[in-house]
C-alpha cells in the first residue's frame, strides 16, 4: 500500500514557554499536561509560538471547562477522574529498555520477534468529558530474543504521533473534540464552535487527520500499522536491532475515504485485504479491497442499503463473502442538543447481517438477514459450509446493549454461532459459551475459512481480562464449548489473547500447535508481564514470562509481528 508523509511545519515550544506539569493522582509516572504559561515579549507582544487565535481560544476552552453548561456532563463512565485511575492511568514514553526472562524458555516460534499492544494513552488531562476509548495511541512492544540468543528481551512504549498528538504536543493542551464523551449537549457545541474556529484560523487543518491511532495493529505488504476508525491508517515501524518505535507517518495515497476500519481483514489464501468504512453521512458505509501488493482492486463500493449510521467496528469475509453487521448501537448527531452523546442505543431496531459478494462493484447485491437482539461488535471468524449455500459467523453477542457505551461493567457478552442459510433466508443461533467472554482470535491462517478453536479473554467486568478460555466450534449444540482456562490469579488482569503458530498451516501443523501471548498486570505488586500460553494443554500452561520494567495499562488490541516480518519491514 502506498504512503506518503502528511507535511507538517510544528515548532516545539521555546524555553520561555514554560509547562507546568501536574501528575495524575497517586501515578508519578505520567506528567500531564495542566496549564501553560504564555512567554511575553518585550513590548507586550505574545510569543511567535503561540498566535492571539490561539491564546484566544484556550481562554474560551477553559471557560467552558470551568463553567460546564451541562449539568450531568460528566457521568461516571466519562469522569476522567474515574475513568483514568489504576492501571487506566496513563503513562510517560519509555525508550528501550532490557528485561528478563524470569519462568521458561521462550519458544523458537516466537523468537527475535515482537509483541505489540495498542491502546488509548492520553497525553494531556483531559478538559472536560473522557471515554475509555479516548486517549492518545501509544504502543507496548516486546523485542523478543533472537534465536541466537545473546541478547535481552527489549521492551519498549511509544506515542503513535499521529497529526493530533503533534498539534497537541505543540499547543501543551487538549485541541481536538472527543467523538464518544466531547461532543454532548451544549458544552459539546460550545467546545465544537471553538474548534471551529481553530480551523477558520489556520490552528489545525482535520483534513491532516483527527484520529488517534490507539484502536489495532496490522502488518501487511511489508508495512506495520497502527489502526482507529475515524481516520486512515499510521505506519509506523519497530526495529529489529534496538526495538525502538518510530512514526512513518499517515498514509494518504491509494485511498479515497477519510478513514478505515481498525479491523481490516486479510485473506491468508489469496493475499488480499478488505476494509470499509462508516461515518454519520450517507453512505454510512464504504467498502474496499486491495490486492496482495497492497495496490486497490477497483472502486470503493457505498453500501446504500445501511438505513441509518450504525456503528460498525467490526465485519468478516469468507472465501465469497464480506460479511456487515447493522446492530443497535447508532450515531444520532441531532442527539448532541439533546445533552445526549451522539452514539448510543437503539433498542426499537432489529439486528441485520448483511452479506455482500467479495468483488462486488456495488450493493445491488447485498442480502440482508434479520438477527434479532444480536449484535456483534466484534468478530472471532467466518466461513462458507455446504458448498457455499451456508454461511457461518462466530461472535460475542453484546447485551444488555444500552450499556455497551457507557457501563462496561454491567455488559455481558456470550459467544455465539450464527448460520445463515442463503437457499431458504433463515438464521439460526447457537450459544458457545455463557461465560463473559471476547476479544476472540483464531489461527490467522484459518481467517475466512473453516476454524475449530478460538481463544477468548474472560471479563470480569470488561475490559478487564482476568483469565483466558479455548472455545471447541466442533462441541456447537451439546452446551459449554470451553475445552481449556487459564486464570491469572486474585488481583491480576491481561488482554486480549493472540495466538502465534508454532508452525505454518501449509507445513502441516493442527491447527491449535501454537502459542497464546498477552500482557498481564498485577494489581497487588503494580508489576507487568508478558506471558507465553501454550495453546494445546488443558490449563493454557505458561511456557515463558517475561517481567517487564514498568506497568502496561490495560488498552485494546494487539499483534505479534514475527522476525522474519520484522527484517521485511520496508
């Protein structure tokens, strides 16, 4: 895929713009930012780094931070002093550092490879409202030991510097609206007026990109990117000598939307990539494919038969199909005057799958399917059975949905398999698992095709991951799935699962020969890990840890980039 650098002329604040510092609340390690002082030049003329503009509308954000005009503005689930507390809180960048390996032997598989783990890590206090899913993106990464050896485990955390995270760094302060807790009710309009006015004063320019990078990974044609999905992709890159990461920069080539879905999905088989994505203007949703060299397949296709703008974090494919789905969490923009967030739930409209052929160049041929009370908002895996005539999706079913937004930990989200039968229109459902599980991951090489196990953290409440499960598909219909657990113990939480191949599917390995890696965090010791899972054994045996030098907090999705991925990086 094609990149190129998005041009930007920042300037870092001069010695006489003094930051004072003030740190969160019982966490020394991350200094956020407060206030700023304005240098004042002879003559009474305001510093060349900051403009009247500027200083104008920092003036007019922190009156409204002062004076909120919305009474309830600042809910539990987006009280930043709620929100950003234990190991929410966010941290300082930390440059490469040498670990240890403290238990086992790390398995050649893995060696001279990386895991990273995406998440929201915000740079500055927030000024208002916050959302767990806000914050700027920061990576954990984890340079494991060659298979020569001789060298440490390397671990290192990096601000993805997105053109948000720059134009913030230079201004010392927040800029940029929040899309899930900034823009509600009057204060949201007040802060979006000002924001406007930034624009119309030259301060920031959105068409650069206002998102934040802090949602996925992905590695392909040779470029590792960092993923949101309200702005395009970030590459960036991880050395394989010192483990360091660094920002290549927005890609802005090859694509003709504003933004993509933080879960692309590529076809292990054919080499190619499928994207979409959605926003709150028709077309709600756009879909996109790219071939093995990354070079787009044909015009973008606006799928017209969305009736309304849903939120559409997550789809599959199948060997023919892209698979959508339209659940009951909506954007409703007139909301904001309401004093209400823009995206929420809507408990009078019904559920819909929506399959669309792989190479299609329009909807005309999209088949919409009616799942009532299923909404799936992220997806384990899909595929075709019976010769094409049925297809499968496996997913966590998220309910009560009118806390999917705002109370994680009165969520709860049971695995299910659904079938839809394209002879006869019908859907049926089975449950997998009761158990409060998601963040599911398979083997990549069965992605789109048949799978039999898939690997799932358990919530307690979510997103906090207290243990993980291994899901048998094979056991559909005979009750619990669950044929493996690992608990991590009384007070400490990992994240999502990864599963890495011991070796390749072509090789002949079953497909469950691998490994199960994630971060873990010990609330008790306020000490992070890495751990080694083996993925066949009864108890997801740890093989490896890994005690990193400080704590990980707790973020979204991951990958495992391989060596030979990593020596391939262009």
């Amino acid at each position: 895929m094609e990149y190129r650098l998005s041009s930007s002329l920042f300037h870092f604040p001069s010695p006489g713009n003094r930051i004072f510092l003030k740190h969160y609340p019982s966490h020394q390690d991350h200094p956020i930012t407060k206030k700023k002082s304005i240098s004042i030049n002879k003559g009474g003329s305001i510093s060349r780094n900051r403009s009247l503009a500027a200083v104008f509308c920092d003036a007019l954000d922190d009156l409204i931070t002062r004076h909120s005009f919305d009474p309830d503005a600042l809910h539990p689930s987006v009280d930043p002093h709620r929100v950003l507390r234990d190991n929410f809180a966010p941290v300082s960048e930390l440059p490469p550092t040498p670990c240890r390996v403290v238990r086992g032997t790390i398995p050649s598989a893995l060696a001279g490879g990386a895991y990273i783990r995406n998440g929201p890590n915000p740079n500055h206090l927030p000024s208002g409202a916050h959302h767990l899913f806000e914050g700027d993106g920061m990576l954990h990464s984890l340079l494991l030991p060659s298979s020569e050896g001789g060298r440490a485990a390397i671990f290192s955390s990096r601000f993805v510097e997105t053109y948000k995270y720059l134009v913030e760094r230079r201004a010392g302060r927040p800029i940029f609206l929040s899309v899930f807790s900034g823009l509600c009710g009057f204060t949201g309009i007040a802060r979006a007026l000002v924001f406007f006015f930034r624009f119309l004063t030259m301060q920031v320019d959105p068409t650069k990109g206002i998102g934040l990078a802090n949602t996925s990974l992905q590695f392909s044609n040779g470029r590792l990117h960092a993923l949101c999905e309200y702005d395009l992709p970030y590459v960036v890159r991880l050395s394989p000598e010192d483990g360091d990461i660094s920002t290549v920069g927005r890609i802005e080539n090859n694509v003709s939307t504003k933004s993509t879905t933080a879960h692309p999905k590529t076809d292990p088989v054919t080499g190619e990539t499928f994207s979409f994505s959605y926003g709150p203007i028709q077309p709600y949703v756009t879909y996109s494919h790219y071939d093995r060299d990354g070079k787009k397949s044909g015009p973008d296709v606006p799928i017209f038969s969305f009736k309304e703008p849903s939120f559409v974090h997550d789809f599959a494919i199948t060997e023919h199909y892209a698979v959508f789905p339209d659940i009951q969490i909506v954007m409703k923009p007139a909301e904001i005057v309401r004093g209400r967030r823009m995206i929420g739930p809507d408990l009078e409209k019904v559920s819909r799958l929506g399959l669309l052929p792989r190479y299609a160049t329009s909807d005309s041929e999209m088949r919409w399917f009616d799942v009532p009370g299923f909404n799936m908002v992220h997806v384990v895996n899909a595929w075709e059975e019976e010769g094409g005539e049925v297809v499968v999706i496996v997913a966590p079913n998220v309910s009560p949905i009118e806390n999917a937004i705002d109370r994680f930990d009165l969520l709860h989200v049971s695995v299910e398999m659904a079938r839809i039968d394209l002879r006869s229109g019908s859907v049926s459902r089975t449950l997998l698992s009761a158990e409060n599980l998601d963040f599911g991951v398979i083997h990549r090489g069965y992605s789109g095709r048949k799978s039999r196990y898939a690997y799932l953290g358990v919530g307690d409440p979510m997103p906090k991951i207290r243990g993980v499960v291994k899901v048998d598909f094979e056991l559909a219909g005979r009750g619990e799935c669950v044929v493996a657990r690992r608990e991590f113990g009384v007070g400490c939480f990992g994240g999502e699962p990864f599963f890495v191949p011991a070796s390749s599917k072509k090789s002949g390995g079953e497909e469950d020969d691998g490994y199960v890696v994630s971060y873990l965090h010990d609330e008790g010791k306020g000490e992070s890990s890495f751990v080694v899972m083996d993925a066949r054994s009864a108890e997801l045996e740890i093989l490896a840890e890994v005690v990193l030098p400080r704590r990980v907090p707790y973020g979204f999705h991951g990958l495992f980039v391989t060596e030979a991925e990593l020596l391939s990086q262009q």
